[in-house]
C-alpha cells in the first residue's frame, strides 16, 4: 500500500514549491481584480483529504490581499475546533504591499475564544482567530490551517467566491477520499463561471478557476447561495460524534437518523402520560388533540439552545425536556412528538432550513442538511407543520421561517422530502377600514381597523407585546407621511383560530393638512402609503426576486372640514402589470364625505435584471399615486 | 455644564433601616399570583429583590480578599420575560489570580394548584464558559419557568482585587422592588463611594470593633529544635454601610441619548486609601488632584512620557522648517498618525509601551497619544495629556481612577488650549473623534498638577448648501448643488465617503435624495483636513415637484426639506445630545417656467428658542421669474437637558410645517 503515501508527499510538494515561488506584491494583481474590490483572494486552496469514515484531514492556505478596512473580512483567519476536532496547525505571514514579510503570527499569538453566540446559551465550540492591526494598506494576508476531525459526515461546502465586493484571482479545491464511501458531489451556479474540474475519479476530485472578479449586491437579489458557484459534498457511508451513518438513500438516511440517533429519546414519565390523557380527555380527531398538546407544550416551555458534542444533533431527552422546561427546536419537536405519542397521534421529526429567506433541503443529494427542526402531523393527503420553539405562534402557522420549502420528514420507515405550507399571495391579506375627519384648521383625527392575515399576521402579531414606547415608536414610524402623530386608545384581538390579527388605533395629529392662503392640500391615503422605496440601481446584474406578495385592500371614509369647497380630486387610477395590480378610487358621498378605496396585489415571484427597472416604475407609480393630493378652498 | 442640576440630586438623604425582610427561599402565595408588576404593567419580568453583601476579610491564606454575596429574587410576568431565566456572571482570569464565582440556592417557585412548587436547579442548567484567556462566565438556566413563575438564586464572588469592586446596578430594563447592597470593610481600606443616576437611595453606616488572628511560626535555633506557634490578635474598626432603593422603575433607553447607563442608578466603589499600621497612608484617590496624580505616576503612564529616544531622529527633520506653533502641531499629528495605527483597544495607559508600538507600527489609545504628547513636547510646545471619559464608557461625576479609560493630548498655546487625538484618520485640532466628545476631561501636567478641561465643542459645525435650480412646465426638475462642510460636519462627511467606492456613494446619494439623478460629482478639499471639504453635482428630477390641476408645487428645498420630526417622544426623560452645535444653512435660487407665475409663497419667518438655544429663519424673496431663499436652522448648544424638550420639539415642528409649505405655481 504505497501509492497513496506516494500520493500525499507529492501533494506536499507542489504546495511548497507554489509557496515559494509566490510574490505577494501587489503589483501582479490584474486591474480588473481590483475593480469594486475591498480585498482580492489571491490563493484560495483547500485540500481535503478523507482517510476512512472516521477521518478527514483539511488544510487551507488562504492568500489575501486588502486594500481597506472594509475588506478585513474576507481575510477568514480563524478555524472553529471542539472535541472531535483538532487544529493541528495554524499560522499566519502578514506582507506589506510589496512582499516584504512584516508580521508571523504563530498559533499560540491566535486568539482562542469560545464560540458561543446569538440564542445558544452555551456550547462547547471554540474558535481560533487572527487578530491583527493592519499598519497600512494594502497588506496581504497568507494563511494556513491544518484541522482533523472524526466527523464526516459534513464536508466543507466549497465556494469559489465568498461574498461581495472581494475578487479571487486563483481558486483550487483538492478532494481525495477511499473510494468505498460513497463519495459524491453537486455543483451549483456553475453557468457563469470558468470552473474548470480537472480532476474527477473515483478517489479524487479536484477544481481550479481564477479570475472571479468582485461583484456588488443589488437589492432584492437571490441570496448568494443562489447566485455564487459552490459545490455541495457528502459521503454515503460517514461518522457522526461516535455513529456511523448512511446515506445512500433518503429512506436508509431517514431510517438511520430514526434509529440510531432518535432513539429512546421520547420516552416519559408514566406521571406525565397520565396528565397528558387526562387533558386531552375524551377528544377522538388526532388534529384536535395535537392543538391541546401544542397548547401544553407552549405553557409549559422556552426556547434554550445547549449545544455539547451529539448534542448539536441528538435531542435532549424527552423527559429531561419535561422536567426542565426548556429545549432547543430538536428538543421541543421531540418532546412534543412524545406527548403526541402518549395520545396515539403520530407524528415525525422534520428537518430543514428555518430562514426568512426560503431555502430547500437539496432534495436530490441525501446528506445531512438543516439548521432546524419541526414536527409533521399527518393531516389527511397532507402535514401539518408545528414550529415548537415558539410559545405564540398559532397551532400549525408557519410565518415566514418555515414556509414554502423542501423539508425532509423522518418517518420510521425512513425519510421523505416534502413541501411545507405555502402562502398564496392573495391570503396574505390586510384590510384597512377606517375613517378621518380634517378639521378648519388642518387637523387630522382618525380610527382604523387593520386585519392581517397569512404571512402578514407574522409580521403584525407581535406588536401586542411590545412595550409602550416601542408601540408608541412603531405607528410613528409605520405612519411617518402624519407628521405631529399622536396616538390615542390601541386595542388588539388575536384570533390564534384563524391565523388573524386585528389593531384598533386611534390617532390625531395637527396639521396634517398644509394650509396656503385659503387653500388646504393633504394626501387622501392617510393610512395605507407605500413609500415606493425600491432603489435605483445603476447597471443592475442579478436577476431579482419577490419571496412573498400580498393584498392590501382598503376602505376610508373621509370628512371634509365645513365651509370648504373641493377644488382638486385625483382622479380614480388602476395600474395592472406582471408585478400586481393596484386601484384606487374616490367616491363623493355628499359635499363634506368622501369614501376612499384602494387595493394594491403584488405578486410573488423570479424576474430577470432587466425587469428590474421596469419593477421599480411600477411601485414608483403606485407611491406617487398613493400621495395624490386633494386641495380645499376656503368658501 | 450641567452638573449642578445632577449633584443636587445625588445628595444622598439618611433614614433608617426600612423593617421589612428578604429572605430566599420564602416566596409567598401572593408574589406568585401576581399577575402584573402594580406600578408598571407593561413590564414583562421584575427584580422583587436583589441583596448583596460585600465584605473585605482576611483570611490565612490570601490575606484580605473581597467576598460579595447577591441573593435575587425575579419574577416572570410575561414570555418575553424568560431571557431572565438565563442568568450569566462575569468573572476575571487575568493576571494569574482568578476570581471564584459560586452559584447556590438557585430554585424556580411555581403555583401548582395552589401550593408552591419548587424545582431546585441541578448541575445540568449550569456552565462555566472560558471566553478568552482574559474572563470567563458562569451560566445558568432555571427550569421549569413558565408565566408568573418566581426565580431566586445566589451568587458568591471571591475576588483577590480588593481595589475592584463590582458596580451594583440598582435599576435596570426591568421595574426593581427592592435593592440593597451592604459593605463590610475594615478600617485599613477607605473607599470612595460614588452613585450615578436619579433614585434616591437610603443609606445608613453603623461601626463596631471586629478582630483577625495572625497564626506565626518560628522555628526556634538550640538543641530542642521544633516549631513554636504564636498568635497575634489584631482588633480594628469596621464601618458597615447599607444602601437601599425601593421601587425603582425600569429604564428605557430614548432616541438622542449619549449612554444610558449614565441615568441608571449605579453605585461604584473605588479604594482612595490604604493605611496599615505603622505604616505612611497610600492613597490613591480622593480628589480629581489627586486621581490625576495616581495616574500620572503609574509606570505605563507617566514614565511613557519620558521617552524620547526612539523617535528623536526620525522626528527632527520633519520640524526643522516648521516656525509656529500651529506648523508644530500639524507636522507632529500627522507624523503620528501615519507612523502608528490604533488597534481597537482603549484605555489611557500604555497596551504595548510607546517604544514598541512606535516600532510595530500599532497600539492601544494610551500608547498613541501618550507618544503624540511626548513628541510635542519634544518639539518645544507646551502640552500634556488629557484624560477622558468616551461616551460608552459614560460619564462620572466622582472623582475616581476608573472614570477615564482614554487619554488624547492638550497643548496650552495663548488662544486656550489644541487638543489633539492621533487615533483617527479624520481628526484634527480641536476636532476630535466623536466617541471623546464627553462633558469632561483631566489635563496633567508635569508637577502633577490637573485641571479640568471642557471637551463638548462650542464652534459651531456649518452645512452650507448653495442650490440652483429650474422647474419647466412639466414640473421636472434640474440644478446644481454645491455643498460645505465645515468642523466636524467635515469629519463625518469624510468617515463616511472614506474607502467607499464613488458609483456606490452616488447611488446612495441618488436613492437618499428622491431618486434624483447626478451628474458632474466632484469633491473639492477631500484629504486637506485644514479646509472645509465640499461636494458639487448637478442633478435631474422628475418626482420633485407635483403637478394638481394646472398648478405646480414645489418644496422650494427639494429633497432636504425635513418632513420628519426626529423627536416624536410625547415626552422626555434624558437630556437630547446632538454631540456638538450645528448650524444648516441654504441658498436657494429657484428659476420657474415661462408661461408660470407664483400664485402663493411661503412667507418669511424667524423661530427662536429661549436661552439662544438654536433659531430658524426662512426668507425668500422674488424677482422677475427667479425666487430666492435663505434659510438657516442653528442649534447652538451640544447638549440640551430635558427640560427643554418641549420647546425643541415644538420648534422642530414649527420648521417642518415652514420646510414642507409649497410655493404654488400657476399657469398665465
């Protein structure tokens, strides 16, 4: 067995021979590399080298040259580690604009600092890092880490370009692992990009680019992931913190993570199962009885996140969450999963990305995927998803962190890919109805009622628990075209069954209306203005997307001030067009009553970059519209 | 300066011990039915007491150390209440002494049927967190909570720093019932007591006679041999003092506000003296005199200045030409701040030490300017260092070596003082980074001597816009904007066009300002920090004005006219700071369509606040088919205290209303 050793030191050679030979001046670096760019990746190499199921090597030589402060973050000098995995080496050489060697930062000069961050309490990760005062710029950066870890069962990602507004003048990615592991790979967003894959057998896989010049984000752009190339990886046969797992299919994957690592995590206290029966009582519908239980579930616990070795991917145990009370998502949808059981309704562990952005489970690459777990409940042909971190959210809603995505579903016979809820443009609802008086003077005085529904519930619900002065901060921002706003009696009507969330809001302000001589002007749609804020873009690149639309529909009555006479209506409008439909309309009641009616549909959906503009006129159209003007004379 | 009105309110009055006991352990029935805090409805948990005893004692091993016991008790009213079921404490690791945190007694009480039902946190809810090498935290999270559970806990600390004491907050983003903090120290330790914040707090200080054992061994020379054994009982004074609050509502942070924490009632101790027997009193700190001297004579501060060496060759031809002061100054300042860049870290003492940042290049606040001082003085001028408060770090109003965690340099020229900071690419004399712009700080000279020194700006930073534009007859718009920035209106401007690419800061212009489109940017003065920096465009619009009927309005400015009030709060607790007085001017030529006239015209108007506190005037005049307007909004002072609020707001939107009146246009 000495071709793979062979094989290695002639790895190490040709790494070493590239390193010697490099110049870091920053004269080398092509003028196009240079253009939009905080920093250029002038070396951007990973090696990774997978001995068996349990083992795998990764070395990184990262070679960055930054021009400003605001490229510092594309240096990624730090290396996370925990208790499967080990830095074996790290250091760094910091050169100054014209190669010379200024700085070496040797592993015990790296900051070591626990990494625990956001909503996890604690964790036992730690992350390795580089601290360095850049002296002037520009400066570059050669980095080198070497890791080993028994866990294969994530391979690095790989993207050949890590973000905005830094260029990549070389890029290589070597992959080399046993070829009885069921080794295998996806390539994304390849199509405009020179990748070259110049190596892929059964033992080793390898890609090479240069020149990905830097790019600059665009508003209401796919996300990155959707746009830069990368390559997804995975092993069928893999480790996971002292498990073996498989996954050749997404049932023998399902199956696995079923048995090997759900396990006996469900059961409960005999005392807790009684309790549970006796709340559910005599009630027969699964669906019915799973709502008493999220109900429970809701009471009773908190969101926690504690995340120690398998912990990071093996739930707490059920009876662990029973006596404690808080859990992280797998904990909760398990715990959940066992009161469930204890009623004979069943249920599985759901696994996916939870994100606003809508993101997929990549349906055909089985592998370990996610950040997040949900509980399924079959629910006729369908499923009824439960988010089980939240202690507020309506039985079976799923807002916008869960909704509209491939999901993996873990079943006992094994795992199946499924869509979540998705929420149709024109059940994402609010309906204003509302009247105002303007009085001699200009004032405005008013009540409106405002229901949300679909994933605009998700976005209103939450104001009920604001505290005053945020309350008080969010309708002065929500109503910034009333200046002078003054809020008077605010109620709130949650209806938790019909996923609908109603304000009730008084307001006034003085001056509302701006008074000229003997003429008063205001904008008639007081309540409801879109801002039209969609930014102009010079030269837009990336194609656009709208992730959710709604319909907003309103109706106001407007009083007009006695002794004045209409000089000015604006005229009823209707704009329709790919991106929705908008329409407005006045109607004279008598002399001092106007009605106001305006509906506004947009419509979720991919465009292209050239339709880009061609959006923004559209909602442009519609704000100007929205501020149309009514102008009084005095009589 | 406002800190009269602050220390009036400080004073502190004395009453006796209110009767009433906290215990953990006994929560009542009553505390666990509550369902919302009496005086604060809307808040989501509440502090129902937190008790802290801090004691200096001594003991065999590590002689005297600072023991600090805090028992909590929290009730959670409401869900978004649990994050105070998690509790973190911080502890120190540095210097090889470690401070020792216990946690005990950690219990959630819930009512269960109407009995209270207690779940003691087991080891499985606690961590112990190694951050860095520098600190740690000790973590738990309590189970079983649930609406209107109660928590208590206890923590102790055990701390080598007898010289530093944790702050106690008495108030924090939740009500507080009841908080008191009692200390023990004995008479060899004077502390400097000191209370930030507007609560009244009762205190009652109680001394009595209190006495340590000192075991020593000697070893006795002679045939016996052995080890004899003799105690020393040593008996002095010790002074206990109690402070507490009751009620104390919760803080919520405002708009405007330079740092909350400056109005959170705070007590913080600092040790001033250490008088063993028999031996000469140290003290440390009482007076600003006398902090200002402590600081001084530390090694990493006083003896930094000294230095001259490292640099003296490096520094001599750059001044050899230079003749005035003002030359001096500049060539000095810039020299630093080319030569070494500040890596992030603050404080007013020396990181690395002058001589070794000055050779990598780098260095903390302290080792910056402490160089930047000994360089002018090399270069004959007058000048010292200056320590300082940031706006994070709050503002103190007790003398104490603490206070200050940043140090810039002052040169005392005929015309008042230069003060000087080398840690920002954009500040210049006297215009300092906005994080030093904080009430206060302490000039040291050499002998030792201080004195304070007014840090807010009193020149007023100008906008001067100059715009000329045309409006046709379809309502489009098209001008040419100049615009000045002077003082520190230069400096944000140049932060924030700094290493931002052109086409982005355009498109940012464009979207900010309309969706206006620019043509013929140029910058003017941009790297030259003596001079006023100014920006030139011309621009296109066609959403600046509105057309109704056959008429034309316009907003005579455009797209800076304000329509928003940045004070929308009905009212105000905290002083507004504006950081440093401004002033907004405009000249404005507009020229209108043929085949228009003006049917209406915003009329000339003049706004002033009492006490000089700021102005408004709007002017516009018109002659042929060209309308002119001048119109400046002048806030004079940094710093506006509450009181005021009312009348700034009204003026504010007394300039709005003006800003957003429209000239009318109509067809002839």
């Amino acid at each position: 067995m000495k071709t793979p050793f062979i094989a290695l030191f002639f790895t190490f050679f040709t790494l070493t021979s590239y390193a010697q030979k490099s110049n870091y001046s920053i004269l080398t670096i092509a003028d196009s590399l240079k253009e939009n760019a905080n920093a250029v990746v002038r070396l951007d190499q990973m090696d990774i080298t997978i001995g068996s199921q349990r083992s795998m090597n990764i070395k990184v030589q990262r070679i960055v040259t930054v021009f400003n402060d605001k490229g510092l973050n594309d240096i990624d000098a730090y290396q996370h580690y925990d208790k499967t995995t080990s830095v074996k080496s790290i250091e760094a050489i910091v050169y100054d604009a014209f190669g010379n060697e200024i700085k070496k930062i040797k592993k015990k000069d790296f900051r070591d600092q626990s990494a625990v961050s956001g909503s996890t309490l604690f964790s036992d990760s730690r992350v390795l890092y580089l601290e360095y005062t850049p002296v002037s710029y520009p400066f570059t950066v050669v980095y080198n880490s070497e890791t080993e870890t028994s866990n294969t069962a994530f391979i690095p990602r790989w993207y050949f370009l890590g973000g905005y507004y830094v260029s990549v003048e070389k890029c290589i990615l070597n992959v080399t692992y046993p070829n009885d592991l069921g080794f295998k790979k996806k390539e994304f967003n390849f199509s405009n990009f020179n990748i070259k894959k110049t190596v892929d057998s059964d033992t080793k896989l390898s890609y090479e680019t240069s020149g990905i010049l830097a790019r600059k984000p665009e508003d209401l752009s796919p996300s990155s992931d959707d746009l830069f190339p990368k390559v997804m990886m995975g092993l069928e046969k893999f480790h996971l913190e002292g498990f073996d797992g498989t996954a050749t299919t997404w049932e023998a994957f399902g199956k696995w993570y079923g048995d090997k690592i759900l396990t006996g995590t469900t059961t409960l206290p005999e005392e807790t199962k009684a309790k549970i029966k006796a709340i559910v009582g005599d009630e027969k519908d699964p669906i019915k009885k799973a709502k008493i239980i999220y109900d429970y579930v809701q009471k009773k616990s908190r969101y926690v996140n504690i995340a120690i070795g398998i912990g990071g991917w093996k739930p707490m145990l059920a009876s662990d969450v029973d006596r404690l009370g808080y859990g992280d998502c797998k904990a909760l949808s398990n715990y959940t999963k066992a009161l469930l059981q204890a009623v004979d309704v069943p249920s599985y562990n759901t696994i996916l990305y939870g994100d606003s952005d809508k993101m997929n489970i990549q349906s055909d690459f089985v592998s370990m995927q996610g950040n997040h777990m949900i509980l399924a409940i079959p629910n006729g042909n369908d499923y009824t998803f439960l988010e089980c971190t939240s202690q507020d959210n309506p039985f079976g809603y799923q807002g916008t962190f869960t909704d509209d995505r491939d999901v993996l579903v873990v079943k006992p016979e094994g795992g199946q890919i499924v869509r979540t809820k998705i929420y149709d443009d024109k059940g994402n609802i609010q309906k204003d109805k509302g009247t105002y008086t303007i009085d001699e003077n200009g004032h405005f005085s008013g009540s409106i009622s405002i229901t949300s529904e679909g994933s605009q519930y998700n976005k209103k619900y939450r104001i009920e628990m604001y505290q005053p002065t945020e309350k008080e901060a969010h309708y002065k921002e929500y109503w910034d075209n009333i200046n002078n706003l003054k809020l008077g009696k605010i109620t709130f009507t949650n209806d938790k069954e019909n996923v609908r969330f109603t304000e009730d809001v008084q307001v006034s302000a003085i001056n509302y209306a701006s008074i000229s001589a003997n003429k008063m002007i205001f904008a008639v749609d007081a309540f409801n203005q879109n801002t039209g804020n969609v930014k102009r873009i010079r030269n837009r690149k990336n194609p656009f997307q709208i992730q959710r639309g709604y319909l907003d529909s309103d109706e106001i009555e407007i009083n007009l001030p006695t002794g004045f006479a209409i000089e000015f209506l604006p005229s009823n409008y209707e704009l329709k067009g790919k991106f929705g439909e908008y329409k407005t309309e006045i109607i004279k009641k008598d002399n001092n009553k106007l009605i106001y009616k305006r509906s506004m549909l947009l419509n979720k959906g991919k465009y292209s970059s050239k339709e880009y503009d061609e959006y923004r006129l559209f909602m442009e159209q519609v704000a100007r519209n929205d501020n149309a003007k009514i102008i009084l004379t005095k009589i | 300066m406002k800190i009269n009105q602050l220390t009036m309110i400080l004073l502190f009055s004395v009453f006796k011990l209110s009767a009433q006991e906290f215990r953990l352990g006994k929560v009542s029935v009553a505390e666990l039915q509550e369902k919302m805090y009496p005086s604060d409805t809307s808040a989501t948990a509440a502090i129902l007491y937190k008790k802290g005893v801090a004691r200096v004692e001594y003991n065999v091993n590590d002689g005297f150390v600072l023991v600090t016991d805090v028992e909590t008790r929290i009730k959670i009213y409401k869900k978004e209440g649990y994050d105070y079921a998690n509790q973190s404490i911080g502890y120190s690791i540095s210097g090889g002494l470690k401070e020792n945190v216990q946690i005990q007694d950690a219990v959630t009480f819930n009512l269960v049927d109407g009995k209270i039902e207690k779940t003691k946190l087991k080891s499985d809810g606690e961590f112990d967190e190694a951050v860095n090498k520098y600190y740690g935290r000790k973590k738990i999270t309590m189970p079983n909570v649930k609406e209107g559970s109660i928590i208590e806990f206890r923590y102790k600390v055990r701390s080598p720093y007898v010289s530093w004491m944790r702050d106690w907050k008495f108030q924090y983003d939740i009500p507080v019932k009841h908080s008191e903090l009692t200390t023990y120290f004995p008479e060899y330790y004077v502390f400097n007591v000191m209370q930030k914040g507007f609560a009244n707090l009762k205190v009652t200080t109680d001394k009595k006679a209190a006495s340590i054992m000192f075991t020593n061994k000697e070893r006795s020379d002679g045939k016996a041999g052995g080890t004899t054994f003799s105690y020393d009982k040593v008996e002095y004074q010790e002074t206990k003092t109690a402070y507490v609050g009751d009620n104390l509502p919760a803080m919520k942070d405002e708009s405007y506000v330079n740092n909350i924490d400056n109005y959170t009632t705070t007590l913080s101790h600092e040790l001033s003296m250490v008088k063993w027997p028999n031996t000469p009193i140290k003290s440390y700190s009482s007076d600003w005199n006398s902090v200002a001297k402590t600081i001084y004579d530390y090694q990493d501060f006083g003896d930094e200045l000294n230095k001259t060496g490292y640099f003296e060759n490096d520094l001599k031809p750059l001044l050899a030409d230079k003749k005035t002061d003002d030359e001096k100054i500049s060539a000095v300042l810039n020299y630093v701040k080319s030569a070494v860049k500040w890596n992030n870290l603050f404080g007013y003492s020396c990181d690395n030490g002058v001589k070794k940042a000055y050779k990598e290049k780098s260095g903390n606040i302290g080792d910056i300017n402490l160089m930047l001082t000994a360089m002018l003085r090399y270069a004959g001028l007058n000048a010292n260092p200056v320590l300082v408060s940031t706006r994070d770090n709050g503002i103190s109003l007790f003398p104490n070596r603490t206070a200050f965690n940043y140090v810039i340099a002052a040169v005392e020229t005929t015309n008042g003082n230069v003060l000087l900071d080398a840690t920002s690419k954009y500040s210049y004399p006297n215009i300092l980074p906005y994080r030093v712009l904080n009430w206060e700080g302490r000039l040291i000279r050499k002998d030792g001597t201080s004195e304070s020194v007014d840090l807010m700006p009193k020149k007023v930073s100008n906008d001067n816009v100059f715009i000329n534009y045309s409006v046709d007859a379809q309502g489009k718009v098209a001008g040419n904007v100049r615009r000045q920035y002077t003082d520190y209106n230069a400096m944000f401007y140049r932060n924030e066009i700094d290493e931002v690419k052109e086409d982005a800061y355009l498109e940012k212009l464009e979207n900010d300002n309309n969706k206006i489109e620019v043509n013929d940017y140029t910058r003017i003065n941009e790297k030259d920090l003596s001079l006023p920096t100014i920006e030139k465009f011309s621009f296109k619009g066609e959403n600046l004005t509105e057309i109704i009927g056959d008429k034309i309005y316009i907003n005579p400015m455009l797209f800076f006219t304000k329509t928003q009030n940045s004070f929308k709060q009905e009212t105000r607790e905290y002083p507004v700071d504006f950081g440093y007085p401004f002033a907004d001017k405009f000249n404005i030529s507009i020229s209108i369509p043929d085949g228009f006239a003006v049917e209406t015209l915003p009329a000339p108007t003049i706004l002033a606040m009492e006490d000089n506190l700021g102005s408004f005037k709007f002017n516009i005049v018109t002659s042929g088919n060209i309308l002119q307007l001048a119109i400046v909004h002048q806030i004079n002072e940094a710093i506006v205290s509450p009181e005021k609020y009312e009348m700034l707001k009204e003026y504010y939107q007394g300039m709005i209303a003006k800003e957003t009146e429209k000239i009318v246009l109509k067809r002839i």
